[in-house]
C-alpha cells in the first residue's frame, strides 16, 4: 500500500459502519417499506431517500443505474438479528421476498437474504457470538 512510512505499511483504520447505500427502483417506496417495518421515520432529499436505524447506521435508498448500480445487483448489507426466523417472518408478511436461506454458514450463525417489494436486497444475520 501506497503512504509507507518509517517502514511501516500505513493500514485502512475503520471505526464502524455509517451507512449503507441500497440501489433501487423506486428509492422513495422502498425506503417508506423499510421504515414501516423498522418502525422510523422515512427521509428524503432528490431522488435519495433514507432512514436513520436505532442502532446509528443510515440506511439510504438510492436510484438504480443500470451501467454502475443496477438495482439488486449493489452490495448486500446484512442486519445483525437476534431471531432469524422471527424477522423473516416480519419481513415475508410485509412483502418482501426471500432471495436465500436460511443457511447455516457456520455452528452457532445463520443467515438468509430478502428483497423488498421495491427491489432493495438486504441480508439478515443471525449468530451465537459477536462479528469479531
């Protein structure tokens, strides 16, 4: 990596997630289907729309691009759950969809992927232990 010093590497330093960016077709639905079923308040400005997560993580929904960013086709965030069956079932009664699982990935973590009925793919995770 570029920016060594003292012959040291200098390292990528992340403190958190702050955000995570969605690719839809229709950000203002999406992020309105989104917080009726986190229970939050629904936020725009343009075309981007977003909703502020209880656990400090903006959730922001944003128009699909078919070049760079198709819709679906973005990174998946995946949502730490304590119940993964729980909250598929919170989600499917919704209207979401389920795209994958559940799976067991490893003893003690299951994880399974949904996708909105506005085209927003999300993951949920659900594991014995903390991410670390």
């Amino acid at each position: 990596m570029d920016g060594a010093t003292g012959g040291e590497e200098e390292r990528l330093h992340l403190t958190g997630v702050r955000a995570v960016m969605v690719f839809c077709d229709d950000p203002e639905a999406s992020c309105a289907w989104w917080a009726r079923v986190v229970d939050v308040r629904p936020r725009r400005s343009g075309a981007f729309a977003w909703v502020d997560l209880p656990c400090g993580v903006e959730l922001g929904f944003h128009p699909a691009d078919p070049e760079k960013n198709p819709s679906g086709a973005s990174t998946v965030p995946y949502w730490s759950v304590p119940d993964l069956d729980a909250a598929l079932r919170v989600l499917v009664s919704a209207g979401a969809h389920r795209l994958r699982g559940p799976l067991e990935v490893e003893p003690g973590r299951r994880i399974a992927q949904v996708r909105g009925p506005h085209g927003a793919v999300m993951g949920l995770d659900e594991s014995d232990a903390a991410p670390g």
